[in-house]
C-alpha cells in the first residue's frame, strides 16, 4: 500500500485496502502508523553476477570468506610424484608456476577457488602448442554456458566474449587430453552446474546487506524513527484536497535525505506526528544481523571468530579456529584442485599417466603444532624402527650408502 493510498485512506478519500497499515478510531479520530516495511521481501538474483556483485563486491563478510580461503589455499604448495618418489623438477611444475603471462602459479588458483566460491564451478583451458600444454587461462563462469549430450550428461562448454561464442569439447580425443577442465562442486539437482557456497547463503546474505542499508538510511534521516500521523477532526471535518496534496508533497520529498533531517513538520486540518521508537532490543536487530553473518560464515566454512563474529565460543582460541579452517576447509579443497589438475594435465607429458600432482602439508606454519605432536607420538613408538617412523610421518625411507 503506497503513500498516497495511506494519505486518502486518512483524509477519508479512499477506502483502505488488505494489508493497510492498523488505524485505530476513537470518539475524536484515528492514528495512522508508518512504519516503512516493505510489502514483501527484496531477493538477490541466483545469476553468478548478482551474488557476485551483491556478496563479494559489497558484502565484506563474503569478500573476506573468499579471500581467506583463496589466498590460504593458494599457499599451500604443489608437490609432484612419479610413483611413490617426488619430483622437484618438472615441466608441470613450471607451467603450474607461470600458467601464463598475466599470472603466476597462486594467483591462477586463487581465482579458480574464487570461481568456486561463487558460482560453484571453475574452468580452466589449457594452450597447447607441439602436444604440450604452454598456458593455463581461468575462463570466467558468466561467459561459460554447459551443453549436455542426448542423454544428460556434459560433453562441451560454450565461451561467449561479446559477439563470439566458442565451443571446447571436454573429452579429449584419444591421443590427447581436453583442452578444458571443469571442476564444480556437488549440486543436487544438476549434473552440468555446480552449486557455490554463496547461494546456499543467499538468504542471509540478503539479510546481512538489508540491515547495512537499514542503518545507512537511519543515519542519512538523522536516526529518526517511524511514527504515527494522528488525525483528530474540528470544525473543518476531513483534509480538503490542497491540504492533502501539500501533506502529501511534504512527505515524500520534504523530509528525506541528511539534508533535511530534523527539519520541523507543518501540518493543518487536525494532524499530529508522534514518533514512534522501536529500539534494537525490541527487535532483536543487532542480533539478528549477527545470526545472518554467522550462516555466511558457516555456509563457506570459515570458523566465525575470525571474521570477529561475536558471541561464537566454539573454539577455545584463535589458534584452534585457524587449525579448523585449514583442516576442515583447505585441506580439502586443496586435495580436490591438485587431483583435478594433476590427472588432467599429466598425461600431456611423457611418462605421465604415473604422475601425481599432490600438496606439502608439512610446509602449513599453521599446522606446525599437530605436526609436532606426530612426531613426538612417533618418536616415542619404540616398536617401530626408523624407517618405519618415517613412513609413518609421510616421508619414504632413508638412503642407504653403498659400503666401501
């Protein structure tokens, strides 16, 4: 119900429709409460460029979720194996270095994680030249539309840059590997698309960004509260039109915005203004936007005591949420991108169908405290000899020298 529907429902032009706003009528008249709520509630759209632009670009709690989970993945170091030994030189290790001439090795699988975070599927091509894969490009989901075959399942993507579409096949041919690897997170629904963390926060996400601007507009009217146009009839009887057009007129542009908050109200033909205080504990505001920012958290896993969420005691310290983090939230995705990378870019070089790309986790500083506990456990295991123990902590056995 507009303003100008309330207005003549006041005066006595109009009658009231479903969902007006409660009059109560007395001997001398009635109250008309504004209360500014909306007739229903505002969604963000599920396309990969409305969460991304509502959530990343303008909500900080998304923008840091995803930042601290790219950048800490994209830390993690890339171990190559062929067989059961490592392999500190490679051509794979190179290209996953410098993937290209606009990126080095972290910041390609920070937007691949990005990608994930936020549209629930990564894409990544390769160009090959002379059979051999030279660069490594993150192709960005909004220009990627999948296409299934006749039976359902994904068999190409289309890449639309302007006017241009391009079609990659996602088999390889036989002879060579795909030129494109997909990776995408489980979706219930959906085998060609991949469901983002995001939009499993969409709705709190939503009500994070609503409070925001709640208290952006508070501040930009001075803080004033909703109130109530309380109309008692004289003599005159109801509001003639040039008093309700001017009441109106007053309403709806004389009082809004910084510029013009706590300017005094004029009214005539038997109105008063009473304002109403509803305060954050009436309406459990605080605590609400708090609850709304604690599911963004839980919904892209990051422990809410480090985003300084407050009233979340799960974990005894700051320490221990940062070891949940890794262990509960990188770790894993770690694993997911270095096996995905690893089997699709290894049979591109000779020899590479024994390659495993794997991950270092002894090399994660914030580990360093469960690092030493296995060690001290194993230390300890005198029933183990030594070559025991350092299988045991993930390291092969020692060399043995050649005597004489």
């Amino acid at each position: 119900m507009g303003l100008t529907t309330r207005l003549k429902a006041l005066a006595g032009l109009a009658p009231a429709s479903t969902g007006a706003p409660e009059v109560r009528s007395g001997a001398g008249g009635g109250a008309l409460v504004f209360t500014g709520a909306a007739d229903e509630a505002d969604w963000t759209e599920r396309s990969y460029g409305s969460l991304a632009r509502a959530g990343f670009m303008r909500n900080p709690l998304v923008y840091r979720c995803v930042r601290l989970i790219a950048e800490t993945t994209a830390a993690v170091p890339f171990v190559l194996y062929e067989g059961r030994h490592e392999v500190e030189a490679h051509p794979l290790l190179n290209l996953l270095r410098q993937p290209n001439g606009l990126q080095d090795g972290p910041a390609l699988i920070e937007t691949l994680v990005g990608h994930l975070l936020l549209s629930g599927a990564a894409h990544v091509e390769a160009s090959v030249l002379d059979e051999r894969p030279r660069q490594l490009h993150a192709l960005r989901p909004d220009q990627i539309r999948t296409v299934s075959s006749a039976d359902g399942w994904p068999e190409a993507v289309e890449q639309r840059v302007g006017g241009r579409v391009r079609r990659i096949p996602l088999e390889g041919d036989g002879e060579q590997p795909a030129r494109v690897l997909a990776i995408r997170l489980f979706h219930p629904l959906s085998e060609a698309d991949g469901f983002a963390p995001v939009g499993a926060a969409q709705t709190a996400l939503d009500l994070h960004n609503a409070a925001t601007r709640w208290n952006k507009a508070l501040l930009d009217n001075s803080a004033r509260p909703s109130g109530a146009l309380v109309y008692q009839p004289g003599d005159g009887g109801n509001l003639t039109g040039d008093q309700f057009e001017r009441l109106k007129t007053e309403l709806e542009s004389g009082y809004a915005g910084a510029a013009r908050a706590g300017r005094p109200m004029l009214l005539e033909g038997g109105l008063d203004w009473k304002a109403m205080a509803l305060s954050p504990r009436d309406m459990d505001f605080m605590e609400a936007r708090n609850g709304a920012a604690r599911d963004v958290a839980i919904a892209f896993g990051v422990p809410p005591m480090l985003l300084g969420i407050p009233g979340d005691a799960t974990y005894a310290n700051y320490a221990e949420a940062n070891r949940a983090l890794l262990r509960l939230t990188v770790l894993p995705l770690v694993s997911r991108l270095s096996g995905a990378l690893g089997n699709w870019l290894g049979p591109f070089f000779e020899g590479g169908r024994d390659l495993r790309l794997g991950f270092d986790a002894d090399r994660i500083e914030g580990l360093s405290v469960e690092r030493e506990a296995l060690w001290s456990r194993v230390g300890a295991a005198g029933f183990l000899d030594d070559d025991e123990k350092r299988e045991a902590v993930g390291y092969g056995p020692r060399e043995r020298r050649a005597a004489g």
